[in-house]
C-alpha cells in the first residue's frame, strides 16, 4: 500500500511525486507511454536533444517555479524569437516593428500604428468570428499573411467557423523587441528536458507501459490516493461522451548540415504548406554539431488512443468537461490534476505552479 499512486510522469505527476517523496511519503508512478516525461520528453541524437513532442520552451513569470526548476537542472539563456515564413517572405514574430517594417516599410512606430488602424476599420461591430476578431486587432495585411493560413491548418477550420474569442489579444510590439514572450524567466534545460524530469523521479518507482485505466482493477487497492494526470473522459468511461482535441504528426529529418534555417522555431503560414512549424532543435541549445535534425509539425484531426495535444474550447466541449469535472468532484482519494485532467491548456510553467500548489492543498489536508 503506497500513500500515492501517481498516474502519468508528466511535469505535474512528477513534480507531485518528487515533493511527496521528500516529506516521507510512499509514492508509486505509473506512466502508459513506455518513457517518463510525457510531452517533453527529448530523444537524444548525435548531441542534439530533440523534442520529440514539439518545440518546448520554458518561460515564466513565478520566480519561486524559475528557482524550483534551477535545483534540478541548469537552463541556458534561449530566448524564444521565431521566424514566420510566408511563400518564402521572412517576418519577425511576435508582430513588432521588424514585422511592420518587413511588411510596410514603415520606419516609426507611428506610422506602423496610424497603418493598422487604417486597415481595422473594415470591421464594424462586435466581431463574429476569428477572421474579424484578428482584423480588428492587426489589420488585414498581417492578418492574411500570418494569421489566416496557420489557424486554419492549425484547427482544420477555416478562420470564419472558429469562435472570436480563441484570438481576444493578439500580441502587438511598436519596438524592435522580437522575444516572443514577456516572461522575465526563460531558456531551455541544458541537456534536454530529460535531465528535469530523471532529476524530479530520482530514486521513485516508476512503472511504464501501464495504462491505468486498462488495469485499473490491478492498482486499485495499491494506493491511498490516486493523482490521475490522464484524460477525464477516458477516466470515466467516456460515459458522457468524448472530449475533442487537435492532434499533430511529426516528421524529422537528419540533414547533413550545421545549420539548416538559423533558428529554432519557423512557422509556415502559408495554407498551402500542409506544415505549420519547422524545428531546428540543435538552436535550444546552440550546438555546433556537423549535422542538424530538423521536425515539421503537422496539425492532424485527433481520434482516441493518439496523443492529445490542444483542446478544443468551444462551447461544446466545455460544457461537456464540466459535467465530467462534477463527476471528478465525487470521486473519493482521487485527485485530477495536468492539461488532460483539466482539459486544459497549460504551459509549464503553469503545470508546475499547480502541482506545488495540490501539494500543499494535500499537506494542509493531512496534518
């Protein structure tokens, strides 16, 4: 009998499980993929750590998360400025003044300003859907070559069919800042992501290729309380029917090359590119290796069993989560927690902030 059965080795089942542990506590992991790490899981080749389940990149504004991480692995200095690629037209991203120089050849951020309010004005009234919400923040010019093509392959939608409120804010920079993100945290583990999640389960049992609830009848009765990291619906049966996501494929290549695109991330925003991102994974890390590995993302229509990667959230599906998350709620010593759990999208950061938080909620429960 283990104090906790921990289902899923991703951030929140390993983070959960590390703190457990160093109170004392007897904790079981069990994971279905056949390695720990979940979606961040690298697969190391030739010195480069590749990001087998997409780019990730860690950023963060909670201090307390950016020194938690820092116990466990080193992070290098990588700041996120992705390259989109339309029909060969290079713009910086997010949309600053490089982007609106490349595309207007404005020089000021009033001119750039004075350009993409002249361009909103075709939307009047209260946007109807994404292609308005998105011209109304940007104009039609950045809209159309950067934003169209990529969320239609991204959702597998046109831009007119999805809900206004999937783009509410749209980050606009009038400086020549092309960090993507304005977290005061960031970079990648030195390494690979790998090094975190073996740091974090050190000297835990961990159990893979076991799906929980396929065997739930065998680990039933091995825990005191369960942490479920998994889908919800999948937990419960599907009984009220199943959650929708996007899915993605990956191909990666091995170039001979030392340097295929000169940066880490590009997005290819052009609908007629059947990819969205290319990813140069050596860039995380600045490797200086004679060859390259570089993976194209597919957005892919996602059917049960694959791997689930953006929930969809619209009205539908939310209502359904919430019947599920009632159902959660009566659910005794069982505690749902992560992206799938919470049919969620969170980044790392956020992950990590919430298993420390679960953890004290835990402890406060059982002093």
């Amino acid at each position: 009998m283990y104090d906790y059965l921990i289902v899923g080795s991703g951030l929140f089942g390993s983070v959960f499980a590390h703190e457990m542990k160093a109170r004392g506590k007897s904790v079981l992991v069990i994971e279905r993929r056949d390695h720990v790490g979940g979606n961040i899981h690298c697969e190391e080749k030739e010195g480069i750590n590749i990001h087998q389940y997409g780019a990730h990149i860690f950023h963060t504004d909670y201090k307390n998360v950016w020194e938690y991480v820092n116990r466990f692995v080193e992070f290098n200095n990588y700041v996120n400025s992705p390259v989109a690629n339309y029909h060969g037209e290079l713009y910086n991203l997010p949309f600053n003044m490089n982007t609106f120089s490349k595309m207007w050849g404005v020089i000021t951020p009033k001119e750039a300003a004075e350009k993409i309010a002249q361009q909103r004005k075709v939307i009047t009234g209260e946007p109807k859907n994404l292609e308005e919400q998105a011209i109304s923040l940007i104009g039609t010019d950045v809209y159309t070559k950067l934003i169209k093509g990529y969320t239609e392959k991204q959702w597998g939608r046109t831009c007119t069919e999805l809900p206004a409120f999937i783009i509410k804010r749209l980050p606009v920079r009038y400086t020549f800042d092309n960090n993507y993100f304005n977290d005061r945290f960031q970079g990648i583990p030195m390494g690979g992501y790998n090094k975190l999640i073996d740091a974090l389960l050190e000297g835990i049992e961990v159990r893979t290729g076991v799906d929980y609830n396929e065997q739930r009848e065998v680990y039933r009765d091995s825990a005191r309380t369960v942490i479920y990291t998994g889908p919800i619906d999948a937990y419960f049966g599907y009984r009220l029917g199943q959650l929708e996501y996007r899915g993605l494929r990956f191909e990666t290549e091995r170039l001979e090359e030392e340097n295929h695109q000169g940066v880490a991330v590009m997005n290819f925003t052009a609908r007629e590119v059947p990819y969205t991102r290319s990813i140069e994974h050596k860039h995380f890390e600045y490797g200086k290796q004679p060859v390259t590995y570089v993976t194209k993302e597919y957005p892919a229509e996602w059917r049960p069993g694959e791997e689930a990667y953006y929930p969809v959230n619209n009205d539908k599906n939310q209502l359904l989560y919430e019947k599920y998350a009632s159902l959660a709620k009566k659910e005794k010593n069982v505690i749902f927690g992560g992206r799938l759990a919470e049919y969620k999208y969170y980044d790392m950061d956020d992950v990590i902030y919430s298993a420390l938080q679960c953890v004290e909620k835990e402890l406060a429960k059982t002093k």
